[in-house]
C-alpha cells in the first residue's frame, strides 16, 4: 500500500469516527421535542405560556408549574421552545422558557425570541440548564444581554426540581396577580 491510499484511509477512518461520534451524542444529549397541551379555558384574562424542551427534568419541572396553577383561574399553555417563532408575547401574562445550552450556546429559536420580545422581558422566566450547571447567570445575561429577565441557571439534576420549581413559581406570582 502507498502513502497516499494510507493517508486517505486514515483521513476516512478519522470522518467516519467523527460522524460516529457526533450521532451518538446528538442522540444520547438532544432534548425531546415536547407535545403542545391546554389547561383551562383559553377565554381567561390571566395566560401563562410554558416553552420547553423534552426531558425528565424539564417535564418534572413543567408538570410541577401546571400543577400549581392547574386550579387557578389562570388559561396555561405547554408548547416546545421550536414553536416560540408562532408566539405573540402579547397573548401572555407571563411565559417561561427552558431549555438547554446546545453546543455552549441557547438555541437559535430562543435567543431570537428573546431578543425580539425586549418589550416583555419583565414578563418572563427563563430557566437555563447546561451538563453540570456550569452557566453562572452572569455568563446568561451577557450571552442574552437580558438583565432584565428573571433568569435561573443550572443542571437537570433531578433531586432539585421542587427547588426550581418553587423559584419559578415565586417569580411568576407577582406576575400573574398583577393582571
């Protein structure tokens, strides 16, 4: 065999690794996308949007929120952060968004719609989760420039779900009371 069929083998033996690797973590670490649901009627004056992504964390942690306002008179909405670009942040009292970090940055979706929504950021909860929860809220809020979002940040741990719950939950209620 010569150098040069060497070296080609090599460099293929190298692409397919890499795309063997690739797959592999995209399908162990992507996030599920989350099936849309209503609670309550959508006539209500109070609205509160759940943007998410699938995971057990974060459905721990929606099923938590739903939960406590399940019997208020307040209209709650669950949709996949993929779907924020079809969301009027005028139709809402308050949103919230969780999600993931991909790649060390949030996902296209939802750094857009943050950026574009600047007029409602004091309408909003953002919950940031990373591997180890190694975002600090500062790093958050330069990355978003969105110091004027109650943001929360750290590791899908499951054992701190009531935790982040009971935060989002504090940080909504003004929100929606004030409605």
């Amino acid at each position: 065999m010569n150098r040069t069929v060497k070296i080609i083998l090599v460099f293929l033996s190298v692409i397919i690794l890499l795309t063997v690797v690739a797959t592999w973590y995209k399908y162990e670490f992507s996030m599920g996308v989350v099936e849309a649901y209503q609670v309550n009627a959508p006539n209500l004056d109070r609205k509160l949007l759940i943007a998410t992504q699938g995971s057990e964390f974060k459905d721990v942690i929606t099923e938590g929120i739903v939960n406590h306002y399940r019997s208020d008179s307040i209209f709650i909405k669950v949709i996949d952060v993929s779907s924020l670009n079809d969301v009027n942040p005028d139709d809402y009292t308050s949103i919230v968004i969780m999600h993931t970090w991909e790649n060390w940055k949030p996902p296209v979706v939802v750094k857009k719609f943050i950026e574009e929504t600047l007029d409602y950021h004091n309408r909003m909860v953002v919950l940031t989760t990373s591997g180890q929860g190694s975002y600090s809220i500062k790093q958050i809020d330069i990355m978003y420039d969105m110091e004027s979002i109650d943001a929360l940040a750290g590791e899908s741990d499951l054992t701190k779900t009531t935790s982040f719950i009971k935060q989002i939950v504090d940080k909504l209620n003004p929100m929606l009371e004030s409605e």
